[in-house]
C-alpha cells in the first residue's frame, strides 16, 4: 500500500495468464468471468463486481493493468478524505475509527 495525492492505493499483481483485451471491462461485472478463468475456476465472477462496488462507495475506483500473456495487476484506489455522508449512509459508531 502506499499513498499519494489524497489517495490510498493498493493493488495485487499476478504472473498468469492476463485478461484478454474484450473482456477487460466485462470482469468487474456481476457473474462474468474472462474467457480463460471460465476454464479453470468454479468462482461464481462475483469478486470484482465486489471490489468496484466497495470502491466506488468509498468515492474510489479500481484499475486493471494487464497484458495478456504476462499477468495482471489490479489497483485499488481509495480517497483518504472522507466522502460526504448520504441519506442512506449509517451514522458513525461512538469509538469507531473515522
């Protein structure tokens, strides 16, 4: 982990097969699964819908480096200020950390 520019950034990195080009944004939906990984694993492809979900309701996003061939690093990048609280959100809990 490191931080920069009001933002915490995370990230995990993998020296597999990649993620092919078309499927690259198709992965972070829900149930998808690259065209390789259907092969191989019984997930459900409901992690990385997960994770944008997570990050985007902390105000951040997530990225996705890859060659296909060579791996894949995926980037989580979250604001270190604290977004503006919704209607929905919860109110904070007495002795939580902000």
């Amino acid at each position: 982990m490191e931080t920069a520019g009001g933002w915490a950034r995370l990230w995990v990195t993998d020296s597999g097969p990649g993620v092919p080009v078309a499927d690259s944004e198709r992965i972070f939906e829900r149930f998808a699964r690259a065209g390789v990984a259907r092969r191989r694993s019984e997930g459900a492809g409901l992690g990385l819908s997960i994770v944008r979900a997570i990050a985007e309701a902390h105000g951040g996003r997530v990225e996705l480096d890859t060659r296909p061939g060579a791996g894949a690093t995926f980037t989580l990048l979250i604001p270190l200020r604290p977004i503006a609280a919704s209607p929905q959100s919860p109110a904070p809990v007495a002795g939580a950390p902000a």
